[in-house]
C-alpha cells in the first residue's frame, strides 16, 4: 500500500488486522492477542453484542521472517500465518462465547467491499482486477484460513 493508513479519506472504512494483512506485500508484525469475554454481575456470561475485553501486542518479525512475508500476488490468500495469536481469557462458556464474538467481526474479519474500495484508491488495479474475477476462490481460501485461525485458537483454551 502507498498511503500511510493513519490518514485516510473518510469514505473508506479503515481496514482491519486481516484486511490490512492481505492487502500488503510484507507483513512487518506477528501479534498477540489476549481476549476474553465479559461477565455479567450475576456471573453469567454475555454473549450478545460487542462485550470482548482485552489487548494486543505486536512484535517486529526478524529480517528473515519479514523477506519470507513477501507476497507477489496480492490480494493474499494466506493470512492464518500472520494474523495474531488468539489466547483467550476464561473457560466453557465464557471461551466459546469469546471466540464466537471474535471471529469475523472487528479486526478479524474480511470485508470484500472495503477491500475493493481500498485497492480501487490506492491503484491497484490489477489486483482488484484478480479478486472480482475470483472473488469465490477468494472467499473459499479465506474460509479455510479462517478454520485454521480457529484451530489455533481451541488450544489455548484454559491455558491462561
């Protein structure tokens, strides 16, 4: 991308975590994400709206990592590798109703539309191009990315 992303017109959405991942060459940052879901005061877990808690820390991949990043085709269609590792805060309820409040929501989702209205202002026509022609290959790699992000989540449940 050729636009500092902190400034943008304000008709574009701004890209989430995912979003920004396959729309650039490189990957600079492998992250951390530390989630849980909030509880009610009577200890129930909430399990409607946008009641997720917690934080992320990025971390500088190595030169090493960051030359194997290189994607030539852009938009990516592999993106499990780079996006954060999901560790969530809590057990039963509460981690389910935390991994089904995060995934394809806020940062980890993948919204065609935005992408197109990026790609179309940035100028990059050729890979906006790629992604209307296979724009079901795309969501079907994304779909089993997603399943791969998911699965290396269920681990970690409990763990902290």
């Amino acid at each position: 991308m050729k636009c500092d992303v902190g400034v943008f017109p304000k008709y574009l959405k701004p890209l989430g975590l995912l979003e920004q991942i396959v729309l650039n060459r490189y990957v600079l940052y492998g992250y951390t994400n530390k989630m849980g879901c909030m509880r009610t005061s009577t200890g129930a877990t909430i399990s409607r709206g946008k009641r997720l808690y917690g934080h992320m820390v990025a971390h500088p991949l190595s030169n090493v990592q960051l030359l194997e990043s290189e994607c030539k085709t852009l938009p990516r269609k592999e993106f499990a590798k780079y996006a954060a590792q999901i560790i969530f805060i809590g057990s039963g309820m509460q981690f389910k109703a935390s991994r089904k409040l995060t995934f394809r929501h806020g940062i980890y989702q993948l919204r065609i539309d935005v992408l197109k209205a990026w790609m179309e202002f940035e100028g990059m026509d050729e890979e906006l191009l790629r992604l209307t022609n296979d724009e079901d290959g795309y969501r079907a790699a994304w779909d089993s990315e997603f399943a791969k992000l998911e699965k290396m989540t269920i681990a970690n449940d409990g763990a902290i």
